[in-house]
C-alpha cells in the first residue's frame, strides 16, 4: 500500500465532532482491521474533544483545528494541528 494523507479542517466547537467521525468512517480502508480502525476513531474523537476543552478553551470558535491521517505500509498515524496563541 502507497502512503496516502487526509485532512481535515475544523472549527473549535464540540458540534464538529459528528463531522470528523462521518468524515473519518468514509475513509475506510481494508487493509486496516476492524479493531485497529475502531481504535483509531477512538484516539481521533477523545483527542478532538481534549483539544477543544483543554487546549482551545479561552479560544474563540473561530479557531482552526486540523486533523491530518496518513495511511502508511504499517497501520496509521494520525496528528492534530492546535492552534495555541500567545497569552496577552
């Protein structure tokens, strides 16, 4: 299997969450197992929601946050893009 990327972008809101799991579960791949992706859409959902509550919470709405999947020979690897700004 060649190494393919997917990206997400979304805004710092709970609501997006539904958007992230409808997007990643059209991703299915069959070379990934069932429990290996479940797992995945487990660490995607709980590491969205830290970043919203923990990381983004005096952020605006506005704020990006990307979510980027790359499939690679050996399994997936997923990353997030959290804005943080600097503390006035």
């Amino acid at each position: 299997m060649l190494q393919q990327s997917k990206h997400i972008h979304v805004s710092t809101d709970l609501q997006e969450l539904t958007r992230i799991l409808d997007w990643f579960q059209s991703l299915t791949q069959a070379s990934v197992t069932e429990e290996d992706w479940m797992q995945c859409q487990i660490a995607i959902a709980e590491g969205f929601t830290n970043a919203v509550r923990h990381a983004h919470q005096a952020l605006p709405t506005e704020t990006p946050i990307e979510i980027d999947l790359d499939f690679i020979p050996i399994g997936l690897k997923c990353g997030f893009g959290i804005t943080v700004l600097p503390s006035a």
